[in-house]
C-alpha cells in the first residue's frame, strides 16, 4: 500500500474491511502521515516502510495500491512493473499525457494488470443509464448536458486550489470517464470556455462550458462551477440525456424517464437503481477477476488515456482559443 494520505487511508480501511486480501506492507514517505496511519490502524511498525524499494525487498506480494500524488506514479508503477506485481491506482493516471502513455506501455511490456481508480462510473446511476440506453429505452441519443456545482477543494493553500486547470484535470476526469462508459462513445472533438470568478478560492480557473462531438453527431455539453456557494448538485452531477423516443436525467441522485412530446402518451416516471455493490468493492473485485482471468480490467490503464484525452484536449482548446480534435491531441 503506497501513500497513505486522506485518500491512502480510505483504501487501507476499505482493503481491511475484505476477507481477501491482507496488506503486508505500507508505504509512507512523510513521517508525519505515517504515524497518523499507524495510530490510526493500528498498524506494526514493522510493516511500515519509507520507501516501496524497501517494502518490495521485505515483503512478498501480488500487488501494489498506489494513492500517491499523480506526479509519482510513473514511478511507483514502474518500481511495481520491474517486481512483477499488479497495479491497482488512484486516478488521474498522470499530469502528463506522454507519461501517461509510456506508463501503460510498460505495464502491457511487463503484462502487469494496470487498473485505474475511476470510481464515479461504478455509481448506481450510471450503471444502471448504461444498461437502460443499451436496452434502447429512449432510442438514439443525441444530446447530453452535464451540469455540476460544487464548493470543490476550498482547501487553502492545497494543490488543488494553486494549481492551473486543476478543476478538470483532477475532477472532470471523473466526469469525463463516466460520460464514456454511461454513452458508450468516445468524442472526436471538444471545444473549452474556461474562466474565474473574483470570489473563488481556486488560482487556476474554477468555471467552464465544454462541448464534445461525436461521430454520430451526437453532442455533450459539460458546465461546471467548482467555486458554488449557493445550491449544489451531487458529485456525479445532474445530467439530462435526450434521444429519438425521450429522455433519462438524472436529478440529485435520482433518475427519470420522460417522454412528453403531444403525438405519443406521455411518460414521466422514476427509474429505480439497479442493486449494484459499493463502488470500492465494485473497483476492487473486478481487478481480482481480471488478474484471475488474465484479462484487462474495466477501466485499465490503457482504456483510461481515452479519458485523459478529453481531459488534455479541452485544456488544448481552452489555452489555444479553439475548437480541436481529439485525433489532433494525440493518436490513439
């Protein structure tokens, strides 16, 4: 277990809450952390490490939970790669795109299963959007708008909060990847508007209107304020899918199906969710399916730079003023 931060202690409690897996050993370069890790799981000593070489050496294992900040985790994937261990990683993949890209490689040279952390589309509601649009419930989608606020990483002095385009590219990246599993589709084109606000918190901008085409011609719109102080959405968003024979939307957690127009009967009723598990139990049985089938995992590595690449191209067009193409950003 590498990182043992906010987001590293929530994966220590959650992979201890299973019958299946024993940690073995932890990572933890900052003192400080680390002993409020140790008191606070009541860990050995003895287990706890200040660097994963010396873990790695220690211990034997069959693979690596990495909550570590983004600008490591080339290197903590390939220290797990070069030790023959699988991966198991906090999103985003990386803050370089061509990092990113070489980190995949030398998971898929290693054959390492490489899966990323992208928790948000295990969510009931988007679970359950997927399986009702593949059954066709509202026929062909042509429209999707996204919309989300929130009084996002009002931690002074954060990362987060100093950080340029932080808002997209550590948070819309859950968005982003969750619009590509709910439609099942990958934009070619994005078009950004970012901006500030004189009260926001946030350095980098903390405001957007983002626009992806799609092959079909399909179009999503994404509008986001992460500095809100007034009525907030859930994190996953309100959503509103409209196609040939109606609509799905999703209204703070919960989802409808409407279909309003006067020639047909009307429709407007709740979906209920489906019983899905929780989404970290979810992420983490389908990384142990997938190394037991020797298969890549539902959000591997490889599949998450598609999100990436929506994350990366809308910030080309909102520095470069421009619509651009997401073959243009990098070919997949």
């Amino acid at each position: 277990m590498t990182g043992l931060g906010s987001r590293g202690s929530h994966w220590v409690d959650q992979l201890l809450k299973r019958d299946d897996v024993e940690i073995v050993a932890y990572v933890e370069p900052a003192a400080q952390i680390a002993e409020q890790a140790i008191e606070q799981f009541n860990l050995d000593r003895s287990g706890v490490f200040d660097s994963l070489d010396d873990a790695v050496s220690s211990v034997s294992a069959d693979f690596v939970c990495d909550v570590t900040p983004p600008g490591v985790h080339h290197v903590i994937a390939q220290k797990a790669f070069d030790n023959g261990l699988h991966l198991l990683q906090e999103k985003p993949l990386s803050n370089d795109f061509s990092v990113a890209q070489q980190t995949v490689a030398a998971g898929r040279a290693a054959g390492m299963r490489h899966m990323i952390t992208q928790n948000y589309r295990f969510h009931p509601c988007p679970r359950t959007t997927r399986r009702v649009l593949d059954e066709g419930l509202i026929g062909q989608v042509g429209q999707v708008d996204l919309r989300w606020y929130m009084n996002w990483a009002d931690i002074p002095g954060s990362f987060y909060v100093t950080a340029p385009y932080m808002l997209i590219n550590d948070m819309m990246v859950h968005h982003f990847d969750m619009m590509r599993y709910v439609l099942n589709a990958d934009p070619v084109t994005v078009h950004a508007i970012t901006w500030n606000h004189p009260w926001s918190w946030l350095k980098g901008d903390s405001a957007h209107v983002i626009v992806f085409e799609y092959p079909d011609g399909m179009r999503a719109t994404h509008v986001s304020l992460g500095a809100a102080v007034g009525k907030r959405t859930t994190y996953w968003g309100d959503w509103s899918i409209n196609g040939s024979r109606g609509s799905i939307t999703w209204e703070l957690d919960r989802m409808w199906h409407s279909h309003l127009h006067r020639t047909d009967e009307p429709v407007n009723r709740e979906i209920l969710p489906d019983d899905v598990p929780d989404q970290s139990v979810a992420i983490v049985d389908e990384f142990f399916c997938a190394i037991d089938e020797n298969r890549d995992p539902e959000c591997c590595a490889a599949d998450n730079l598609k999100s990436l690449t929506m994350v990366f191209g809308a910030i080309k067009s909102t520095v470069e003023e421009r619509r651009v193409s997401l073959d243009e950003h990098i070919n997949l």
